[in-house]
DNA sequence: GACGGGATTTGCT
DNA sequence: GCAAATCCCGTCC
C-alpha cells in the first residue's frame, strides 16, 4: 500500500519565499514527512520576524540563528531551558532573519494517537526526535521534508492570537493555529 | 485549580 | 549573572 506522502508533493522553495505571516498561515493544514516514518499535520504555528524584539534574530546573526538569516525553506532548531528542543521553518529571502515556529502538529501517521506528545513545541520534537542535527537542514529532502496533503483551512477556520511564552511583543497577533482541534496547545 | 521549582544551554549585559 | 519562543511534577489551597 503507498503511504500518504508518496502522493503529497514537497513544497517548493517559493513557499518559504513569502511574508512570514503569510507562511504561518499557510503551514496549517501541511504535514512534516520524517524518515517516511512519521507524518504529521502542521496545527498550530507563530511568525517570529526580523523587527521582533522576542525574535533571535532581532539583534543580528549569531552562531546560533545563522539558518533564520538563510533563505526560506530550512529547518532552525536551537534548545532551550535546558532540556526542550523547538523546531522553527526559515522564511522569506537570503538576510532576512524570519522564520514560523512549529507549536503543535497532529500525528497522521507513525505516532501514537492516543498520546498527546505533540502539542507543545517542546513535545513535538521530543516525539520525532528533531534535535540539533537537524538544524539548517532544508525540507526538500524526502526524508525530512512539509508536504501538501490537500487540507487548506480557510480564514474563518483559522484563530489568530497573541504569541506564548515570551516576555516582549506580548502584544503582536502572530499565533496561528486551527479552531477546535484537539491537537492544539492550551 | 493555582502556583512554584527544577532541568541546566545559550547569548546578551 | 540571568532570562529565555518549555514542560512536568509537587504542594497547597
């Protein structure tokens, strides 16, 4: 029998190279192919851009963010308190330091479903075992790649809030994540 | 149900 | 030195 995402085409480059929060959106309803092992939908996401205090890259290129400063289409993976791993999608041009950060995907595919061990950012990458060797990688590869599985939510589907987690630019609305689904954090 | 602490890296002050 | 794009588990209402 042929797996989902042997028919899901990969999306291409021109995808990343949109408006941040325009991908954001965009994101919800694709699904992360690994290994063609695990595949899962894409339900929850928030733009971090470069004139974003609570962005890494606000301050410029650093040893850590360089794949935020890459052109759109790579993985940026950087840890955090200590033990968590989140998991963003680099946007827009080659310098633009933009990229979405995956909150919470729904597993299709290879996971549990019984478990929720994917919504939270953390989670998620705990449960498909995204670490720092996938940082900087692009998601053109099969093996590791957001493929279109044929689900579009349109707008009235879609709740745009405020961002979690972070202490400046509370205020900005550029948390994107799918109405009433379970998979959602919070 | 609502806090509060622990885990323990990275980058900025 | 400390806060951070987190999460879990304990305690105390």
């Amino acid at each position: 029998m042929k797996l989902l995402e042997d028919f899901s085409p990969i999306l291409p480059k021109k995808f990343y190279i949109q408006d941040t929060k325009t991908v954001a959106k965009k994101l919800l309803g694709k699904a992360l192919s690994i290994n063609n092992q695990y595949l899962c939908e894409i339900v929850e996401t928030e733009a971090y851009l470069q004139h974003d205090m609570a962005s890494h890259s606000y301050r410029g290129l650093t040893k850590r963010n360089w794949p935020m400063f890459e052109e759109g289409g790579l993985c940026y993976v950087y840890f955090i308190y200590g033990m968590y791993f989140c998991m963003n999608v680099v946007t827009n041009k080659k310098g633009i330091g933009e990229a979405v950060l995956i909150r919470s995907v729904k597993p299709l595919v290879g996971l549990k479903k019984e478990f929720k061990l994917c919504n939270g950012p953390g989670k998620l990458t705990r449960a498909l075992k995204i670490d720092l060797s996938c940082n900087g990688k692009n998601f053109f590869d099969k093996n590791f790649c957001i493929v279109d599985i044929g689900q579009n939510y349109s707008d009235s589907e879609i709740n745009i809030s405020k961002r979690i987690g972070i202490s400046k630019s509370q205020d900005e609305l550029l948390r994107f994540s799918v109405k009433e689904n379970q998979w959602v954090s919070r």
